[in-house]
C-alpha cells in the first residue's frame, strides 16, 4: 500500500512566526512550528514530522511537496553533502543542518518518493497542508498554541518544537523537546 500525503511550511515575515502540517485526510493530519523560523524550516520539518509519524507502518511513502528546496535536499543534495561532511558543493555549511540530519535518519530504509505540487492552485492535499501550516505559524504570531492535529493511527506522540531562550539560526533548527500535555 501506498500513502499519499502533503507536506507543506509556513513563516509569516520569512523569518517570523513558522509553522509546518502534514496532511493525508481530515482524520489524519498533525502541524506544529515556532514563534520564529523560517519557510525553509517549516517545509523540512513537515516532512521530517510525516517520516516519523508513519515509521510504524511498512508502506510506502508518497509526498506531496510544493518546496523544491525540499525535494532536491532529499533526493539530490544530500548525499553529496553527507560525503563532504555537510557542505556544500562551494564549501560553506549546508543551512538547517540539524533538521536535514533528521530526515536523513528518518528516511533511512524507507520507501518513499516525492512528487512535486505547485502551491496555491487548488490542489485539495496540498492546500489542507498549507491551511494547517499558516494555522501553526498564525497561532504561534498570536501567542497560541496551535491546533497540533489528530496525528498518524498508532504512531508514537509526536515530539513538540519549542524555541530556546534564543530564536534558531537559519543554519540550525530548534531543540525538540518532550509533548506538553496541552498540545
């Protein structure tokens, strides 16, 4: 079987107020973010947040994307970053480094394959994703905690961002810590 979902990041002033959603239905769907990030960040850990929810289930992975940032990071990229030691092809440090190491791990012996969306077309999963995602950042801009979402069928809760006392860097992504019990 094969799971079709979309992932898709939202940061209001780019940096601002981030947020992130993944979405197969209206039962099963989770978004999260930070009070600031980037869009960057959040298209990364939407998928990074999909990887985990579903490492449960033996099925294949196939994701929606509007983010060809993303896309290419997985697919293309980060093989040749892994083997120059996370720099790029110019030599400077590949950007959100903690956050690419984590979908590394996490797409580690899965079955996957991405399909890119253009946004803000209509597309049904990838305007669900993009809706739950401004929500998060939008929540986090109002000093909410946003709607996190029903989550994956029998996947482990997921691990809530939270910002350190200093906002992340472009280069690094915020520490995950334990669930809050109000999420």
């Amino acid at each position: 079987m094969t799971i079709t979902a979309s992932a898709d990041g939202s940061a209001l002033g780019n940096p601002g107020p981030a947020g992130w959603a993944w979405y197969i239905s209206d039962d099963v769907w989770a978004a999260g973010g930070w009070p600031h990030g980037t869009n960057n960040m959040g298209e990364l850990k939407a998928v990074l947040e999909l990887f985990r929810a579903t490492a449960h289930v033996d099925d294949d992975l196939h994701v929606l994307c509007d983010s060809q940032y993303v896309i290419n990071t997985i697919t293309k990229w980060m093989p040749g970053w892994k083997r120059k030691g996370w720099r790029k092809g110019d030599g400077k440090p590949v950007m959100n480094l903690e956050l690419i190491k984590e979908i590394d791990e996490a797409v580690s012996g899965r079955r996957y394959r991405f399909e890119w969306v253009k946004g803000h077309v209509g597309h049904v999963l990838n305007e669900a994703a993009d809706v739950r995602a401004r929500g998060a950042a939008e929540a986090f801009a109002a000093g909410r905690a946003p709607d996190t979402g029903p989550g994956f069928p029998g996947a482990a809760p997921a691990l809530r961002a939270e910002t350190p006392a200093a906002a992340p860097s472009a280069a690094a992504a915020p520490p995950r810590t334990a669930p809050d019990p109000l999420f």
